[in-house]
C-alpha cells in the first residue's frame, strides 16, 4: 500500500512539471527539425499554462521538449505581472521565461528593464542583466545584473549600482533593496551623495532606513564636504575660496530629522583648513552648522583642537560656524589651551581654566573669555623680539589677540601677576609650563584623508 501511495504521488508531481504548453493562432506549421516534431505558429499567437499568459506575431513549438520560441511583440502576463520583449523563450517544464533582447517587466509595484532577462514564475523571480534599471515610487536603481524577488519586494543589485532618490544618490559595488520595507544595504566601494548639498561619505557597509530617515556607515566611513568661503581681505576686497571638511572614524550614522544630525564615534579625525580635532564622539548639526565633541567617558581622553598654532581641549568643546568659518568655540570642563609662537617655537601661551569661550574673526582669534580657576603665561615680546613672560592667576579672564599675539589681558576676580625678565626666560622655556600642559603630536592631516580615500574605487556612473 505504501509503495502504491508513492507511485501516485511521484506521478502526480511528475505531471505537474510536465503540464503542457498551449498555443494558438490564426495558422500553423508542423514540420521535423533534427529530428524533433516542431510546430510553427502565426497571427494573433497565443500561448497559455496555468496562469500563466503569452501573446506574440509568431511562435515556434518543441513539443518534446514543451518549450516553444516567441517572436515579435511578445508580452507575458501572470496575475498583476506583465513582461515585454521583441523575442524571447518560454520553457515550460520550467516554468520559466527568457529574453536576450530588451527586456521590461511590471508588477504594479516596480518597473524593470534590461538588455537581457529571465523570470521564473513559480518563484516569482526575476534575473535581469546588462544595463539594469529599477524604478518604484520613491527611487530608481541601475545596475550591471539584479535579481528581484517579487513576494519578498526584495532585489539584490551588483556592479556598479546606483540608487537615487529625493534625498541621496547612493554607489556601491552591490546593493540589497527593500522596496516595502524602504531598507537598502549597500556593501564595498560604497558612496553616498546628499542632492541638497556638497556632502559625500564613503564606507565599505551602509545600511538606509527612509521610513525613520536613518543611515549607518560602519566600516571605513569618511565624510567630506566642499564649501565656499568668502574672506574679506584688508583692502575690503573679497576673496572666495573652497574650504573642504573631512571627518573620518570607526562609525558614522546620520539623523535625517529637524535638526539634520551627523554623529562618528571613535577616533573621530576631523580637518577643515587651519581646524582639526582628535576626539571620541562628534555631533554635527549641519542645519545650525554647529559642531560638537566631548569625550564618552571620564576615564578616556579629553577632545583636542588644534586652530594654526593653537592646541585646545576640553571634556565638552562646541564649535559654531558662520558662513562655513569658525566664528566661536565653547571649551566646557578643565580646559587647556596652548598656543605655539611661529617664530619661537619654545614659547608657548598657555591658559587653564574650568571653562572658556574662544571668538574668531576672519579666521583668527580675537578674544578668548576663560572662566574659573584661571591660571596663565603668556610671552611678552618688543618689536617681535623676546621680553619675558608674564604668569597670572584669577577668577575669570579676557585676553585679547592681535595678528595671533596677545595684545591686552585683563584678569577679573582676586587677580595675581609675575614678571620674569627675558634672562631668566631664554633658554629655560620649558621650565614656564603650567601643570596640564600637554603638546600632543597626532595632529590628523590632509594627506590621511587622501590616503583613505585611495581604499575606495568608485563609480559615479
């Protein structure tokens, strides 16, 4: 009894992969080809098995094989699907159909076309290749090959990809896209960039979500944005220039919200002409062009900046841009900053305090504001020559920069001051340090950056 159960089924299924095609027209051919029956149909060709439509100008029937060749105006229909061709084959033990010609196909969901393609039907997937695009309601996405998986709104995209939508335009070397879900995983060479500014990031892995506007880079990210800065020179004459950003780190995501939010976190490198950082964690607000990084931790390091020939830091340090220039930094917990003279590269002015503020104009310090705890040195000089130094201590502190040298200091609170004349300062400069003072080497350059970014081969095709 078993055995007999068996035999009906293998029986069953084996008629089922071998349901035979039907084709009809307005005339037919019967003729032998290398020995195998074949039929030759003309004129309003219609081709049926299952649910499973073709119509076309001509179509020539294997019939052993159950496959049958489609010429001419050739459109495939299946429930909502409907696939378009000039020639193509439909196999029907298979179930399956290809073209080598072009090739579109519509789902009512998404529209593909291709140089070549195959669609298998009780799979409900579709492998289309050369010249590859994809179009849905909210992006468009071209390719070398795509696989479409049609019940799972899934398509897998590889070589040179290309997805762009309102906001981003995104590369990589393959692409997985949710078209339901509105997800795309990207992987290798990836690049994304934004449409409504001069942004790109580069990585080897991002995950998009439009629906919660989130992105993630966590492999190799690097961001860089070119700006136009306008400087307003001596004469009042203005002079534009283009001031790039980097900012490289382990991990970078992106916050598409109100306030547009960019976050790298660990060994964050940050450049922007004479600005750079070294920190843990960095926020960017590209909508209030408002910079912040602070350490994750109180065990870790403090962030650093370096400005020209100046090192800061600082627990919390914020930095506001107008115009795409630095026009303040905020220093919050144990600041220190530290400023090396160009021409005596000995001689550092250097301030500690628990708080400070930093303003700029036109690219140079004006004034910094030091707050609690304040304790200073700053090196005098006498038409550019060396004269002494000056240690002061008080509550709270204003010093004033002229050309990048200190040119007025005003202490405010319990103020206190000490002269030391030029004989007992020259060659005993690193005797004038105060307690916090650290000259830290790792300053990121640009060279970095353009080295990182040779990892990358993109294509923005």
């Amino acid at each position: 009894m078993k055995i007999l159960t068996l035999i009906f089924f293998l029986s069953v299924n084996l008629f089922a992969q071998s349901e035979l095609i039907t084709i009809v027209g307005d005339s037919l051919k019967g003729m032998v080809i290398n020995g195998e029956s074949v039929r030759e149909v003309s004129g309003n060709v219609v081709l049926t098995q299952g649910n499973v439509r073709i119509t076309c100008n001509q179509a020539i029937q294997y019939l052993a094989r159950n496959d049958a060749e489609l010429i001419g105006n050739v459109i495939v229909t299946q429930d909502t699907l409907t696939i378009r061709t000039e020639r193509g084959f439909y196999f029907g033990n298979l179930r399956k159909t290809t073209s080598n010609s072009k090739v579109t196909l519509d789902d009512k969901k998404i529209i593909l076309s291709a140089n070549q393609g195959e669609y298998f039907f009780d799979e409900q997937r579709a492998f289309f290749k050369n010249d590859v695009r994809l179009y849905d309601t909210v992006s468009t996405l071209t390719s070398e090959t795509l696989t479409y998986y049609r019940n799972e709104d899934k398509a897998i995209a590889v070589g040179l990809v290309k997805i762009v939508d309102i906001e981003n335009t995104i590369y990589a070397d393959s692409l997985e896209h949710y078209r339901n879900l509105q997800k795309s995983y990207a992987f290798r060479n990836v690049l994304i960039k934004n449409n409504n500014n001069n942004v790109l990031v580069f990585g080897n892995y991002l995950e998009d979500n439009r629906l919660t506007k989130y992105t993630l880079i966590d492999k190799m990210p690097l961001l860089i944005q070119i700006d136009t800065v306008i400087v307003k020179k001596d004469d009042d004459t203005e002079d534009i220039t283009f001031d790039t950003l980097f900012i490289s780190s382990e991990k970078m995501e992106v916050f598409r919200n109100a306030e547009d939010i960019f976050i790298a976190t660990d060994s964050v490198k940050i450049i922007r002409g004479l600005f750079s950082s070294l920190n843990d964690i960095t926020f960017f607000f590209r909508d209030s062009s408002k910079i912040i990084t602070h350490k994750k931790a109180d065990e870790l390091k403090q962030p650093v900046i370096w400005y020209g020939y100046s090192q800061l830091t600082g627990d919390s340090i914020t930095i506001c841009l107008v115009d795409n220039k630095i026009n303040q930094l905020d220093v919050d917990g144990t600041s220190f900053m530290l400023t090396q003279n160009e021409n005596f590269p000995e001689r550092f002015d250097q301030s500690s305090s628990s708080a400070a503020k930093i303003f700029f104009d036109n690219n140079k310090v004006k004034r910094v504001e030091y707050f609690e705890n304040v304790f200073s040195i700053y090196f005098m000089y006498d038409e550019n020559q060396p004269n002494g130094l000056i240690k002061a201590n008080s509550k709270d502190a204003v010093i004033y920069f002229d050309d990048d040298e200190v040119s007025d200091v005003k202490l405010i609170g319990n103020p206190g001051t000490e002269y030391y004349p030029e004989n007992l300062v020259e060659g005993r400069e690193r005797n004038f340090l105060l307690p916090k003072f650290n000259l830290i080497q790792a300053r990121p350059s640009k060279d970095q950056m353009y080295e990182k970014l040779k990892n990358f081969k993109w294509h923005t095709h």
